[in-house]
C-alpha cells in the first residue's frame, strides 16, 4: 500500500467535508451571527463531542483498532470478525444508556459544563433544549466511528473520510429550509446533528457488507477480546477525557467573558480544523495499521522510519500552514463569515484567537502524528500521563492568559499545551528506542523556515489593506483572496524545490 496515495485520497476526502464545513459555518454566521445563541448552540454540540470522543474516534478507537488490526493479521478474519460482534455490542448498549441520561440529565450537564450561562436564564434554556436534541448524535456517530475503525483497518480510508461530508450537508440544510419554519430556529442546528448523525451510520452500512464485516449484536460481556478492549480503553478514556476536559473548561472560562466569546473560539478553531483534519487526522489514521503490522512482526526499524516519514511530512506541510492563518488570517475570516449578522468586530475578535491558535498547531497536528507510536504497542498509559500533566500546565496557562488577553489567551494556552504534549510524547519514543531519527534534519527545517518566510511575505504583500476585507464584497474577495493563496502555495513549494526537495522523497509503502 502507497501510503502518500492512501493519504492523497483520505486527504481529499477530508477537503471537500473541510470545504462543505467552511460553507455550513458561513451560513451559521450569517443566520445567526456570533452571540448568545450561537454560544447556547456551540456548548450544547460540544458535549455530545466529548462523550462522542470518549466512546468512539478517541479512547474507542486507541484501544480497538491496534488489537483488530493484530487480530486480523496474526488470527484471520474470523477471529477479527468475532471481535468486531462483541465489541460493538457492547459499545451500543453503553452508548445507549449513556444518551439516554444525558438527555434526561440535560439541565444538570448544562450547569456543570457552562456555569456563567446561570445569568442569563434565556440562553441557559435555550442550552439545555439544545443539547436535548443534540446527545442522540453521540450514539449514532459511535456506531459510525466503530465502522470507521474497521473500515481503516481493511485500507478503506476514503470511506470513513468522506462520511463527515453528510454532517455538514444536514447542518446547511436544516438551517437554510428548516430554521424559518422553527419557533426557535437555533433549534435547525441541533435537528441538522441529529440528522446528520443518522445519515453517516446508515452511509457506512453497504461498505461494511462488502467486505463481511458489518457487525452484528452478540453481547458478551466475558469475551477475551471486549475484557482486552475495556482495559485499554480504561487510561484511554482518561487520556481522551484530559484533551476535552481541557476544552470544556476553557467553555467554562470563556462563558464568564464577554457575550461572543466562545462563538470567537469556535470560528477560529474551525479554520484550525482545517489542516488539523486535513493532515492531521489522516495521516495519524493512516500509519496506525501499518503501525501494528510493523510491531506484530517485528519490523523495528521499518516502525521507526514510517515515524520519521510521518513528522517530515507534517513538518513541511503544517509549519507554512500555522504561517499562513496567522498572516492572513483577516482575508479568510472576513471571505468566509463576514457577512449577516457576523460583523467586523466578529472577524477582528476571531483574526486573534487565530493567530493564537497557529502558535500550536504543529503540536496539534504532532500528537495526532506521535501517539500512534504508543497506540500501536498497546501502550495507552504513557501517552495519558503526558496528557495529564499537561492539562495541568494549561490550566494555569489559561488562567494568565485569560487575564492578559481575554478569549485569545484560551486559544494560546490550548496550542502552547499542544506543543508541550507532542514534545514529550517525542522524547518518550526516542528513550524507548521506538524511534531513531534519519539524518539530514537540520537542513531539513532550515529549507522550511526559509521556503516559509518567503511564502509569508507573499501573503503579507499581497493582501494589503485590512479595511478592503472588512468593507468588501464577498465576490471581490473571493477574487482576490484565491489566487493570493495559490501565489503563495506556489512560492512556498517553488521555494523547497529550488533548495533540492522533490516529490518522489515522500513516497513510502506501509504495511
């Protein structure tokens, strides 16, 4: 398997559901701007995401897919089709049960999670009907993240990749035909996760067919395999937990700032999403498997290289793409959101959480790359301990930066964490002997930084006067903003190969 192929489709899978995301944020933005409902709207969808990730894509998958993986090479599909039955079964009935409190529970969850919202009763009401639609969500897309899991370990990325693209349909759906219909119509967005949550399962069904593997509901709660499952997931679920404790009690600093605040947040954090899921996301889902193969058959030094190839790549693309959000940061917000009742003062709020942001993101982006390395050795507890402490450390980040620059300073401890958490996890495979770097880094950053200054001045050239970005058309700047971004996309990549890099040096196969 090509895995830079591989990650070429999963990668463009994961742009056109980035692009579709973009339109359904704009179309949020314009309807209803960044306030008190947008605020109620983000704290209820972010606590079905944090359950979501407890139970599927984070502690879920960490400790199912190494052992599916290693069952399906060492044992045969038998065996891993046995696993996917039991386990599945398992995760349903827990996810149900959990859904079911969480939506009998909502005004006590909406206490603890967003505690300045006690205020303002309107907005506080308006969370809790919100995050009574939403938690649904949580059971339907676990169920879509097992699919996932089993799908990636079967080489079917793109599938997995594309599914998100039917959330975001459903999210611009309902707001723009459902909303005017609603006596609230805050409430579309919570229909459009609902639905949104339905259609991604029932997308992933066909495909799981195809290859014999679509679960079926045999409960076994003494089965070797779920026992194994629930043991590993038991520090994944805390290191999970400490990344989305992390975030929702940034909710809760932002929710005693400003009105505005955490929509601010969530706008900037949704760009950040971008390279995030683009790279990020994908290449961490692609090495995993090859991972585990590598370590099942002892290939040592072919599990250090896939390492080394995996932060080369995240390193030349992730460093120019931080440069980028920070430089331009006011073209692309103001293009994307600055229109309805999304204002100046909203794009000038979110252009500081971003550049905040682009501080971590080759942190972000590095976790997502580093931990894999553990994960595929079944080691969930080094990774977690890292976490922890660092949660700590970003805690007291957020309370000092919180005072010196509002709801910026949240963004810059979350990326600072970040950039922490991927150092130590680095540190941790080297002591271990789990990597070794090749040779030839320094000269490898050095041609970064420069290929970097050079596509940032591009950008700090070409786009002039902040007042155009903020008083334009959106079609004037969508003129002008496109071809400024693949000026400095060309200048960026021109600028690496006139310094000797070539596309055939990121070839790699995988297991």
């Amino acid at each position: 398997m090509n895995l830079l192929k591989a990650l070429a489709q999963t990668s463009s899978m994961t742009l056109l559901s980035r692009i579709l995301g973009f339109i359904r944020d704009a179309v949020i933005a314009h309807a209803f701007g960044a306030g008190g409902l947008t605020d109620a709207f983000f704290v209820a969808f972010r606590i079905p995401n944090l359950l979501r990730r407890l139970f599927a894509e984070g502690a879920f998958s960490q400790a199912f897919v190494p052992l599916l993986a290693a069952a399906k090479t060492q044992k045969g599909e038998e065996a891993a089709k046995n696993l996917i039955d039991h386990v599945s079964s398992f995760l349903a009935v827990v996810v149900f049960i959990t859904t079911l409190l969480g939506v009998i529970f909502a005004p006590q969850v909406v206490y603890l999670s967003a505690p300045g919202f006690r205020a303002d009763s309107v907005k506080f009401n308006t969370t809790v009907d919100l995050l009574r639609v939403t938690f649904p969500y949580i059971f339907f897309i676990a169920m879509v993240s097992l699919s996932a899991g089993i799908l990636n370990t079967w080489n079917r990325f793109w599938i997995p990749a594309f599914t998100p693209v039917l959330l975001n349909l459903s999210f611009i759906l309902c707001a723009l035909l459902l909303a005017p219909h609603l006596s609230a119509p805050i409430m579309a967005l919570a229909w459009g996760a609902f639905f949104g949550g339905i259609l991604q399962l029932l997308f992933q069904v066909p495909f799981l067919k195809h290859i014999r593997m679509l679960p079926r509901f045999r409960l076994a709660l003494h089965d070797a395999g779920v026992k194994r499952v629930l043991t590993l997931m038991a520090p994944a679920v805390v290191g999970v937990s400490v990344g989305q404790i992390s975030l929702l009690i940034s909710t809760v600093f932002a929710s005693y700032l400003p009105t505005g605040s955490v929509s601010w947040l969530f706008y900037a954090d949704r760009l950040m999403e971008f390279p995030t899921g683009l790279l990020g996301a994908a290449l961490g889902t692609i090495l995993l498997p090859s991972l585990v193969k590598h370590h099942s058959l002892g290939h040592h030094d072919r599990y250090s290289d896939l390492l080394d190839w995996g932060l080369r790549l995240t390193l030349v693309l992730t460093i120019p793409a931080a440069a980028a959000l920070a430089v331009a940061g006011i073209p692309l917000i103001s293009t994307l959101f600055l229109r309805g009742a999304f204002h100046a003062s909203d794009a000038k709020a979110v252009d500081l959480a971003l550049i905040a942001y682009s501080i971590g993101l080759t942190g972000l982006i590095g976790v997502k790359i580093l931990a894999p390395g553990f994960y595929a050795k079944q080691d969930i507890k080094t990774p977690v301990k890292i976490a922890i402490v660092v949660l700590l450390i970003t805690q007291v980040m957020n309370a000092v930066f919180m005072q010196l620059f509002a709801h910026a300073g949240l963004a810059l401890a979350t990326g600072l964490g970040a950039c922490i958490n991927a150092t130590w996890l680095l540190v941790g495979l080297r002591r271990r002997g789990l990597y070794h770097a090749k040779a030839g880094w320094g000269s490898f950053l050095v041609k970064i930084g420069i290929a970097t200054l050079v596509m940032s001045a591009v950008l700090w050239w070409g786009q002039g006067e902040a007042q155009f970005w903020l008083t334009g058309s959106t079609l004037s700047k969508l003129v002008r903003l496109i071809p400024l971004l693949l000026v400095a996309a060309v200048s960026y990549f021109m600028s690496l190969w006139l310094m000797g890099f070539r596309f055939h040096h990121f070839k790699k196969e995988g297991a």
